[in-house]
C-alpha cells in the first residue's frame, strides 16, 4: 500500500474525529491544520479537479470558523505528523 492509501485509510478510519496534521508547506514553512476527515462542504467558486493522488484536499476548521475561505491541500510525502485523538503517526525526521 502507498504512503498516500495508508494516509487515506487512516483518514476514513477516524470517521468523524478531527483530525490534525502538520506538513511542509511549498515554501519550506510549516503548517498546521485540524480539520474533519468527512467535511463535504461545497467547494464555491474556485474549485478544480486534483490528479495527483499524493495531494490531499482538507478544510482548515480554524479558518473556517474566522469566516475565511478554508479549504487547503497537503502532499502525503511533506507529513510531518497526523493524529486524532487515539493515534499518531510521523513521518520521517523531526526537528
């Protein structure tokens, strides 16, 4: 199984619960973001179809209880750690 159908199963695997992930941003930053594996909220305006199956889609709760548009994307092979309540991964080297 590939890093990205591991992710993804943990993902369908938590149901519900939030989940949080921390991963390198393109700029080299990194972001954190907790966000609920089964949010389906439409994506208005500005959507488009993603090929890559390493690329993840997600909606950042944090900004989307500012009222700020929320949904954001991470690469599964820039994970540093995803959690929910009861497990942990990391991937790779922490600094």
């Amino acid at each position: 199984m590939s890093l990205a159908q591991n992710v993804r199963q943990f993902m369908r695997s938590a149901g519900s619960t939030i989940i949080s992930a921390e991963f390198v941003k393109k700029d080299g930053s990194i972001r954190r973001v907790r966000f609920n594996p089964r949010d389906r909220n439409e994506i208005t305006g500005f959507g488009s179809n993603v090929n890559d199956p390493n690329i993840i889609r997600i909606r950042d709760l944090d900004l989307a209880k500012k009222g700020i548009p929320a949904w954001r994307s991470f690469n599964v092979n820039n994970l540093r750690v995803i959690r929910t309540r009861n497990n942990t991964f990391k991937f790779g080297t922490l600094d």
